[in-house]
C-alpha cells in the first residue's frame, strides 16, 4: 500500500459523516442526527478498505450498525462504494459495535461485538464477499473456553503462519488459538501467556487494552493498543453515612457523573507496543509515551446518543504499513468523528530494537 508524498506525516484526515453513511440509511434520518467513529482499516487485494461504528442517533430503539467504503490513495471516499454492512449481517446480535479486519490468506473478516446487550457480552466473526464487501454467510460467535469477564470488546485476530491467534488481553499478554472448522461457534482457547512490566506506562496513562489487530513487521507484530485513566473522584473515597444515602439517589449519581466527566473526565490514549513473531508471542517493546493525545484532537462537538457527557478520547482501530515504511492508523475521537493519520516509520518502530520499555517478567 502507498500514498502520495503529498499526503504528509502527522495531518490528519477526517471525514464528513455525509460522504460516509450508506444512501439506505440517510432516507431514515437527518444525517446530523448520526455519530459515525471508531474506523477499522486494512489493505485487501490493493484495496484500502475503512469499516466504521455509525450510531443511530436518540431513535428508540437505539441502533449501531457498521457500514463499510473503500478509499482512494488521497484518502478519500471512494463514491458509490459506502455499504450498509450491517443490513447484511446475520446474528442474533441486533447492534455491531466497532469493527475490526482479519485478512485470513485470501479470505476477508470482520469481527465486532455487541457491548452490554448481553453479559457477558457476544463478539462475533462474519466472512465478507471480497467484492460487494457485504457479509456473505452468518455471523459466527468466538467462544472462549475458560472464564470470561462481564464485557470484553477488543480481542484482536491475526494470521500466522497459516493459522489463527487472537490477542486477548496485552498486560499480562495472552494470545489465543482460534479455530474456524466447523460452522457454529468458534472456539478460542488460550495457548500462550506472558507476563510483563507495564506499570510505568499504566501508572500515567492508565492500563493497557486492546486496539488494532496486529501487523507483521519483520521479527515483529506492532499494534496500537488504548488505554484508559479513570475519572477523578469528586467525594471522600468513605463518606459520612447521610451523604452515603444520598449518593444511591438516581438523580444524584446522574448528577454527579455529569460533573465528572465535565471537570475530571476518563481520558483515553493510544500507545505502541510489539511483540515477537513467532510463539509463545512475547512484548518485546512498549514506547514510553503514547502517540495518540485525546487533547490534541479538539473538543468535542456534540454530545452523542452513547456518550451524553463528553470524555475525552482517541481510540485506534486500524493499522497500515505502508510500501515507504510510515504508518497509517485509523481512530475514533470523542465517540464522534473518524479520522486517519500518518506517523513516520521512527514514531511508530524508534526504539523497537532496545531493551523493552516494558520487560517480560
């Protein structure tokens, strides 16, 4: 894949939400009334391909589809090429929340979840014809064998070496075999763990979670992960009894969140890491400092039908290495707007060859 050397490191390219919502969908609603965000991006026989979260606005009930486009080498939309996904999915999941690309040899994927519709919550894995891009047999649910937490979104497939892993969580870093036999559920077992130091990262930027499926870089696998610091408290952590009673109030806790997220807000960010291409998948690299800023994006627009408060957030979906070695990253910002941005190849892979940042224990 490779750009134009007009298009210049570090410019951000964002999208009208008009050039990016499916002609089908427009005729239901306003298109101000949509929040499109959270783009997943892959390069797929020559073709640069973007699947992103489009939300539905305050219809009830609430709706989150994913459409998917193909862009230019300017980074553009290319026109006619916007689908609804979503309407061509079949699961029993009536939302899709924030796609993501698996290329599995010659064979095109998306997976995304259904968030807190159901606990623990669902991801699902839908095969899509290469050419309309619409999903073309049903939506197949990944099963982990062993214990789950309550919501888990950001599970990460990739191909190596003619079979199928997925990272399922970075800190401690555990990757599972995927099996596609069959036509149920898919079953995910962990095969790989590894522990490593991440506290100095963690204790600035908070802990680190899932981002963009990972790509191979010579003895590498990069991939841009999110991480999270919680918002400040605005009361005592033990409260006198009375304010205790008040604070089960639903009203008051509605309150009380409007102000956190207002004056001590969630901040998300994204970061760098690596690890080894060849099992059990150890890091081998986490940059000290992230490279996706939530307050270098602007504020924010809108409140949106997900997201009334606003939290200050960037958060990486998709990743490209392009033929010139610079890389291009595809994120949401503010749970409102789709964007891309370059990074040099010394932003994304400086340091990558050093002592990790973040040592395996």
């Amino acid at each position: 894949m490779s750009l134009p050397e007009s298009t210049v490191s570090h410019v951000q390219h964002e999208f009208p939400i008009s050039e990016l919502l499916p002609p089908a969908w427009v005729r239901t609603l306003q298109s101000s009334r949509f929040a499109v965000y959270n783009p997943a991006l892959t390069c797929f026989r020559n073709r640069l391909l973007m699947a992103y979260r489009v939300d539905f606005g305050y219809e009830k009930p609430f709706r989150v589809a994913t459409a998917i486009c193909v862009l230019d080498e300017h980074l553009r939309v290319v026109p006619g090429s916007v689908v609804a996904l979503s309407d061509t999915i079949r699961c029993e999941a009536a939302n899709h929340y924030d796609a993501r690309f698996l290329v599995f040899g010659d064979r095109l994927f998306v997976h995304f979840n259904n968030d807190w519709n159901t606990v623990p919550n669902q991801i699902f894995l839908v095969e899509l014809d290469p050419d309309t891009l619409q999903a073309q047999s049903p939506a197949r649910l990944l099963e982990l064998q062993g214990p789950r937490q309550p919501c888990e979104k950001n599970w990460l497939l990739f191909a190596h070496d003619g079979e199928l892993f997925a990272m399922y969580q970075v800190a401690p870093h555990i990757v599972l075999h995927v099996d596609l036999a069959g036509s149920g559920p898919i079953r995910c077992r962990p095969v790989y763990r590894t522990a490593w130091d991440t506290t100095a990262y963690a204790r600035r930027y908070g802990e680190l979670r899932g981002g963009t499926p990972p790509v191979r870089v010579g003895e590498h696998y990069i991939s841009i992960f999110h991480s999270r610091t919680h918002a400040q408290r605005l009361a005592p952590v033990h409260p006198p009894r009375a304010v205790a009673t008040l604070k089960r109030l639903p009203w008051l806790r509605q309150i009380k969140r409007w102000l956190r997220e207002h004056f001590a807000p969630v901040r998300y960010y994204g970061g760098v890491y690596a690890f080894a291409s060849e099992p059990p998948f150890a890091p081998t690299f986490i940059r000290p400092t992230p490279i996706l800023w939530p307050e270098r994006e602007g504020r924010r627009q809108r409140p949106t039908a997900s997201h009334m408060a606003p939290r200050r957030v960037v958060y990486p979906c998709g990743l490209v290495h392009l033929d010139d070695g610079r890389w291009l990253v595809s994120y949401g910002i503010h749970d409102e707007r789709a964007a891309l941005r370059v990074f040099t190849r010394q932003e994304i892979e400086g340091g990558l060859e050093r002592e990790p940042q973040g040592s395996v224990i």
